[in-house]
C-alpha cells in the first residue's frame, strides 16, 4: 500500500513503531498504554528473562570475540561473567541455572562456525514502508552463500524458552519478517530466511520468505500500527488529562479510556509486567512466582 499524503501534499509522518510495541499493541492495548504512554513501574524481574539475558549477552560477546578466542569454554566464561541472579528463587536455584545456561551455551557454539564473521551482532536495523519506520535490534545476521552461487543475509533469533519450535513458528513470527526487511534495507541486501536457534534443544526452525509472505506480516503490521496510533493520538489529544481522574477511580473517565485502551485479561495475564496495575487481568490469571517459567526443572 503506498503512503497517503496529507492535504498539502507532504508526506505523511512516519510511524515509528519496533515489533515488541506492534506485539504489545495486538495483545492488550491496556498494557500498551502502561508500558508506552504511561510508563508505570513494572513488576519484580523474571528468571528466565534474567537468564535469557545472560545466555544472549555472552553469544554476542563470543562473536564479538577474535575468531580464536572463540571456544567452547568461552563462552562457559562468559555466561558466568554476565550472569543476574534476579527473579531466582534463591541462590542455589540461580546457581543451578547458571550453570546448566553456561553449559547450554558451550554446547551451542560447538554447532556454530568459530571462524564465520556475522554481518551483524545485536544489529539495530530499520525500514521506512507502509507508513511505519520500522526498526528493531536482530540476535545475529548472517551472509551466507545463496541457491544461485551468490550471497545473501540470514535472521537468526536464540530462544532459551522450554518448548522446542517449528518452522510454523518461523513462518508466523511478525518481527523475524520485519527484520527481513529492514536488514535489507539498511544492509542493502539480499535476505529472505529466518532461523530460529533454539538453544535448550539444540534445533533450529527455520523459514524462507517470499515476496508474498512478506508483504502479508507488512499488511497487517500496517494494520495494527494504525489501531495503535490512532489510540495514541486519542490518548494526547482526549484522554491523557483524565489520569488524574481515572486514578481517582472516576468511573466516566476509566470507561472513556478503556474504550481506547481495552483490557484482553485471559489466563496469560499471570505473565504480564502490570498485573498488579489492572485488576481485570488479577481476576482473570492466577498470581505466579517469577521462576514459574523454568517449570519442572525449577527445584534443581
Ligand atoms: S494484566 Fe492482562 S489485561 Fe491487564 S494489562 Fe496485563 S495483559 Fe492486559
């Protein structure tokens, strides 16, 4: 879809939006307006982000590393060094994890190529289209040699998440699609696949995109970027002087900007930063310890 313009004939502004905020917005447009317009504290940290976290900053670290540094026992080293022990129930279940992540990681760069030079590590690349500038940070891109003897750009993603994924899950993924094309962009070239290397079970789900597929995840993040900014442009002009109003519990302007703003309370709000802020998604979700999602393994 080509960008309307406005009325005098200059382009219309660009949009800028990252996947997380797309994502946000398609999930709960209540927690959209606490995580980006109202900025409210979050609640305490989770484990797995922590460890996420960890595993992500020693693989960039690795990489970042000459390639002859880069060893199994590297990479041990550096999730150990860059290990955060918040949202661990205690001590020894963070030093469990640290552990068995520094092992998870070892075992993973074995399956990579020490001496490939990525084009990107923690890469932020953007995209001005379909009336959005997109933008967000990709794991690691890759140049790798293409079907007709060229070169050509790979997304890869690192999930430390329990369950395994599927190529459905590489196919389906809104920001992977994004980082497709915005890599293209600021990189200036070629890139249709997508990987993502999910490191507990050493496998990778991967997708190679068309044209189609990527016009498609484009399509509807248009879709959602102009839901969102809408809103937006409700809660500056309309609704952001009721917060003091809706604070105060006035019923006529916490309905006016949950009209805007709706709550989606489902059981999954146990995982959600500003449960304690919103009592639909209290009622609606149980209330969960902040290690809940390293599951059976937590007691070790
Ligand atoms: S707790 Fe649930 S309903 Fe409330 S803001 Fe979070 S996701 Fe939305």
């Amino acid at each position: 879809m080509t960008q309307p313009d406005t009325l005098d004939g200059m382009p219309k502004r660009l949009w800028s939006c990252t996947p997380t905020r797309l994502d946000t917005w398609l999930t709960c447009p209540r927690r959209y307006r606490f995580t980006y317009l109202e900025h409210r504290s979050k609640g305490a940290p989770w484990a797995h982000n922590s460890m996420g976290s960890a595993v992500h900053a020693a693989l960039r670290d690795w990489y970042v590393a000459p390639s002859a540094q880069r060893t199994p026992a590297y990479a041990t080293e550096l999730v150990e060094r860059q290990w955060l022990s918040d949202g661990f129930r205690d001590t020894a279940q963070s030093e469990a994890w640290r552990s068995r992540s520094a092992q998870m990681a070892a075992s993973y760069v074995v399956t990579q190529d020490a001496d490939e030079e990525p084009v990107g590590i923690e890469r932020t690349v953007s995209a001005a289209t379909h009336g959005m500038a997109l933008s967000g940070r990709v794991d690691r891109i890759d140049l790798r040699a293409s079907a007709d003897g060229g070169e050509e750009l790979v997304i890869v993603d690192y999930k430390t998440g329990r369950h395994p994924l599927t190529s459905d899950d590489a196919r389906s993924s809104l920001a992977l699609a994004i980082y497709v094309v915005s890599a293209r962009r600021t990189l200036r070239m070629r890139a249709r696949r997508v990987e993502l290397h999910h490191l507990p079970s050493a496998t990778v789900a991967a997708y190679e995109h068309t044209e189609e597929s990527l016009e498609r995840h484009l399509g509807r993040a248009e879709q959602i970027a102009q839901e969102a900014s809408a809103a937006e442009q409700r809660w500056r002009t309309d609704l952001e002087p009721l917060a003091t109003s809706v604070a105060d519990g006035d019923a006529e302007a916490i309905a006016a900007v949950d009209a805007v703003f709706p709550a989606v309370p489902s059981t999954g709000c146990s995982w959600c930063d500003y449960r304690r802020w919103c009592p639909a998604g209290q009622d609606a979700s149980q209330e969960i310890a902040s290690w809940t999602a390293l599951g059976a393994r937590e007691t070790d």
